[in-house]
C-alpha cells in the first residue's frame, strides 16, 4: 500500500530464519503507521514469475500485553513447527507470531540494556543469541558492544560473556546468527559503519568458555 508516513520508507533491520521449510523474516517499519512508529512486520520470502524474491503476507505483529510503542530488535526463536520471538531481555519476555506473551522471567541480572541481535540458535540444550549494547561516548558518538548471552528451554535468560567488539569500537551490528551445517560452528553476519557487511566465525567450545551462568 502507499506508505502512510514519508519521511522513513522502506523495510529496516531485516533478520532471515526458516520456519515450515520456507524462508520468512521480520523487519522494523515505519511507513505503515501514520505517526511513523516502528512496528514490527513478519512476512514470507517467495519468488515471483520473474524468478525475483519478493516480501508476501506481511502483516504487523502488535504487541497485546503492553501499550502501543517504538518495536525493535526481536529475536526469532523457531521451535520445530512453532515460532516464537525473544521481546526483551529485563525481564526476558518470549511471545508469539500474534503478540502474545507466552513468558516472562526475571533475569537476575542488570539486563535492560541489552537488545536484540540475530536469530536464537538452539545450542548446547538451550538458546544462543548474540545481542548488543548502545551507549553513547564521551564525545556524543555511540558504540556498539555485543554479548553472547545463553537462555534454557524455556527462554529464560542464563548466562551472558563480557561485552566486546568485532572488528572495531564504533558501528557494528549483528544481524544474523545461524549454525554452520558441517562442522556446528557459530556464524554471525553484521555490518560495520552501515557501510560494508562481515561474516565472523566461533568455535562452539570457545563460546561456552565465555558465558557466565547466573547463579
């Protein structure tokens, strides 16, 4: 439809996951409300008869549990045949694809800061995610931290390892995670200054030697 909202068009922050067999994702948007909220929007990638991949049967999930506001950053969280989303971390919030809130735990630890990343990947009998921080410096510029942060189950949050950085402090975002298919290794996609974009790699071993479990 033509875009209620003109000054930001255009789907944001898209993150890709496989649910049924087909490829879907979500993404920030803000040309569908008339005061230009960020709302969430989950659609399935098919391919035309141009042989193009398009966005079909998108739709914004409104959240029922709170009041309208700027949604962002959640993670997907496919589960077999169900799907679900990691909200918020304090408290760890999991809802599903119509807004609903299926839990919430307290976290134990300081956690308000810490935002969506990637995808969660099912990892050593839980959940995996790679999340950030924002903060902003003493010279008005913001950084960007991540974290790896581990949840059981259920989705509550368990374990976290000290922030760090990829390549540089500055701009760095981590927009997908996934599990290598051969060899189990982690890999991350971010960008870097939004201006080029990067694939890391992480041993699983190393990755359970940085996390902390909450007592």
């Amino acid at each position: 439809p033509d875009p209620l909202y003109h000054l930001v068009i255009g789907w944001e922050d898209c993150r890709l996951f496989f649910w049924k067999g087909e490829p879907w994702c979500t993404a920030t948007v803000r040309e569908l409300s008339s005061e230009g909220a960020c709302e969430m929007v989950i659609s399935r990638i098919v391919i035309d008869q141009s042989g193009n991949r398009r966005f079909s049967d998108y739709r914004v999930i409104s959240p029922t549990f709170i009041e309208k506001q700027h949604e962002k950053n959640w993670m997907p969280m496919v589960n077999g045949d169900n799907l679900f989303f990691l909200y918020s971390n304090d408290p760890t919030r999991v809802i599903d694809p119509h807004g609903n809130l299926v839990t919430s735990n307290e976290s134990g630890i300081a956690s308000d800061s810490f935002r969506g990343g990637g995808q969660l990947v099912a990892f050593n009998g839980g959940w995996l995610a790679m999340i950030h921080e924002s903060h902003y410096m003493w010279n008005s510029k913001r950084r960007y931290m991540h974290r790896f942060v581990w949840y059981d189950p259920a989705g509550k949050l368990k374990a976290y390892s000290e922030s760090f950085y990829l390549t540089k402090v500055g701009i760095e975002f981590v927009a997908g995670l996934t599990k290598h298919p051969v060899d189990d290794r982690i890999i991350a996609s971010f960008g870097v200054e939004d201006r080029s974009s990067w694939l890391a790699t992480f041993e699983p071993n190393e990755i359970v030697n940085l996390l902390r479990f909450i007592p």
